[in-house]
C-alpha cells in the first residue's frame, strides 16, 4: 500500500485540476478558496470536464465517490502543519490579498514542501537557480514581501502546461481543460520531498476512470529549469494577446507571423539557456504551435487586463529583467512589454 498523501492546494480554480487528479490517484485534498467556491465544491464536489484522445465530445470527470476525498475552505480555517504537501495554485497578485498573505507566511515557516503550479515563478524558486542575482527581479512581483519567509529548497515549480477554464456558465465547481498536457515538476532540494512527487507520479500514471486512461499527468524532472521551458510559450503568445486597445486570442498571437513568433520563442529558450537550461530541458517551437492552434480565446493574463486588473503575473518583466542581466535585448518583448504596463497604467488610474 502506497501512502495516502494529504494536500493543501490554495487556489480552486486552476488547483482543480491537479485536485481532481489527486484525488482519483487515491490522496485527499483541501482547497483554499471564496465562500462560495467553498460551498459549491463541499456540496457537489469537483467536476473537470477533459477532451479524450479519440474520442468526441468532453468526458466529465467527477471527484465523489474516488478513493481520495476533496473539500474545500477559507484561508483562516486552515493550518499547513495538517499536511504532506501544499501546493500553489492562485495568480500571483493574490497573494496579497488579506486572509491568503497571513496564510502564505504560515506555508513559509511550517517547513512543509510547496509546490508551486504559477506561471509566474516565486522568488525563493528563482533563487535555486546558480548564479541569478534574485534582488534584481524583485520589482516584476506585484509584492515581493509575501515570499520572505520561504527556505528555497523547500519550495519547488510545476509548470502549468496544462490549459483549463471555468465556463461562465457553469456552477463554480466545475472546470473545463481546454489543452490537455501534463505537469512538469521540477524536484525538490531533497530526496525525502521529491519521492513525494515521484509517488504522486506513479499512482496519477496509474488512474483509469470508468476505463479510460486519462490525459494531464504529473512529470517530475531533475532539472529545475524544465517548469521555465513554459516562458517562452507565454512570451510568444499569452502576453502576445495584448494588444493596444484589444486583445487577440493566443492562436492569433503565435500563427499571424509565424516567423516572428518562431524568433521570439528561440530568443527566450535562449534566456533559460544562459541561465543553465539544457536544450533538452526546453519545448519545440513546432510542438508549442500546433498546440497554440487550439487556443481560440485570448489569455487568463490579458482576459484580465481587458476586465480592469490593476495587476497580473509578469513573466513578461522577469524575463527581460533577467535578459538585461546577461546584456541580451529583444524589441519584440519590450513591445509586448510597453503594452502590458501601458493597460496596467490605465486600469490603475480607473480603479
């Protein structure tokens, strides 16, 4: 018998994912989220609608009746000591929202393993990696304060590969996975934490629902430069979405200049290899395309920024803050750059 993990994941809406695949893994989860998230998931569970290859139509994926449980709470009725592994799953800015800040610092100072699941990496994860001056990338976090209190080797990145929605529609319980690839985890500082990974691994492999093999699987790697491979899929198309007084969706952003694209995704595999990235570490241009072909609405990030948010992830500063570090320069990125904190500049004046 495997043992029975149990999770803290802060943020229901994207963490349902890697909740759902959990749970049917056997381990039980906690979510971290609003009341009413909190009530929908506690009454009817999750439910995570995901395409199947080869098969048409959406294949509704239910957490009731699996062999972990899943339930869900506010940020104050929560302590990290009650569990093996605590994962975040919420936008960055958030973080500093009252109530979620007071509960990070108690994820900071348990000890426990935390595996972040953010585009945007957190700091104490940045400053794992050898040789990069972590005091400079302090200003392109919306509140770098939130993460003084984390030890870095007991923090790790999964890259969230995997795109997923919640249908406007729908009760707030259910999500949609839009593009269904895996998680790559990069492992811990130590062996005792990453076997937790390796573990969570395996039994996820080993899922099949009502027969069917399920796709989005966790991946864990060695290097902690895989989960960064996913920078220059945002740099190409998610912050690429942006533009002066509209947003395009993803596909556009990538397949209207291929060449361009093509040139800004090298540019920033670049970037991660300079910093030590193996090549082997990184995606193809040609895999990350054919995918973008299926992304039809334009990203989280500037979905956001058309709603009003006076702050989003900015994996688009910390990469060319870090590129300046290494006297590399791209007008492409300080473009989309410009663009973004031109909209941020605006929705802050409303607000």
């Amino acid at each position: 018998m495997t043992t029975q993990y149990n999770t803290l994941i802060m943020g229901a809406s994207y963490g349902s994912l890697l909740a759902i695949k959990l749970v049917l893994a056997g381990h039980n989860v906690k979510l971290v989220c609003l009341p009413d998230e909190a009530n929908a998931i506690n009454q009817d569970g999750l439910l995570v609608r995901m395409p199947i290859r080869g098969r048409d139509g959406l294949l509704d994926v239910r957490s009731q009746g699996q062999p972990g449980t899943v339930s869900a709470a506010g940020p104050d009725e929560v302590d990290p000591a009650d569990y093996d592994l605590i994962a975040l799953a919420m936008q960055e800015p958030q973080y500093r929202s009252p109530g979620v800040r007071e509960l990070l610092d108690k994820v900071g100072k348990s000890g426990k393993p935390c595996m972040s699941i953010m585009n945007m990496p957190p700091l104490p994860y940045m400053a794992r990696i050898p040789g990069l001056d972590v005091s400079t990338i302090r200003q392109c976090y919306t509140d770098p304060t939130v993460w003084d209190s984390f030890d870095p080797e007991l923090l790790t990145l999964c890259s969230p590969d995997p795109q997923a929605f919640r249908p406007p529609e729908e009760p707030s319980n259910v999500l949609q996975v839009a593009l269904p690839t895996n998680f790559k985890a990069a492992r811990f500082g130590s062996d005792e934490h990453t076997a937790i990974l390796r573990q969570m691994q395996s039994d996820i492999e080993a899922i099949r629902y009502d027969g069917v093999e399920l796709p989005v699987k966790l991946k864990v790697h060695d290097s902690i430069f895989v989960p960064l491979a996913k920078w220059s899929m945002l740099l190409t198309g998610n912050y690429r979405c942006v533009q002066k007084d509209e947003m395009r969706p993803i596909k556009e952003a990538v397949h209207t200049d291929l060449e361009l694209s093509r040139s800004i995704y090298a540019w920033v595999g670049g970037i991660c290899q300079t910093m030590g990235a193996a090549a082997g570490d990184l995606v193809p241009f040609e895999k990350y395309a054919n995918a973008a072909n299926g992304l039809a609405k334009p990203s989280s990030a500037a979905r956001a920024l058309a709603a009003g948010a006076p702050n989003i992830e900015r994996v688009d500063c910390l990469v060319r803050t870090i590129a300046a570090q290494q006297g590399q320069q791209s007008a492409a990125v300080d473009e989309t750059v410009s663009l973004v904190e031109g909209w941020l500049e605006k929705n802050r004046q409303t607000a």
